[in-house]
C-alpha cells in the first residue's frame, strides 16, 4: 500500500498501516512513510 510522502516528494510504501474511518465516514489509511518516518495519509481503503 503507498502514500504520498511530501517530505520525500514522492509515493512510498506506508509503514504501521492503520485503517481509520474519518469524520464524514469515508474510510482511510494512516501510517508513517518508509523511508523517512513521516506520517503519511491516504484517503480511501486500503
Ligand atoms: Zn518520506
């Protein structure tokens, strides 16, 4: 599963991936980049 990391500008594999389901009821991944350890975001499942 990737994301778009913006400190490595660029998409990378999400690491620690969790689904979580935000406000509006959309679901969406959260985890923290591979490379960098930023946390990253992507909207829509997994
Ligand atoms: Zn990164």
């Amino acid at each position: 599963m990737q994301a778009y990391c913006f400190k490595c500008r660029r998409k990378t594999e999400i690491r620690n991936a969790e689904q979580v389901t935000l406000r509006n009821g959309r679901p969406a991944v959260r985890g923290a980049c591979s490379s960098c350890g930023t946390k990253v975001f992507r909207i829509g499942k997994g």
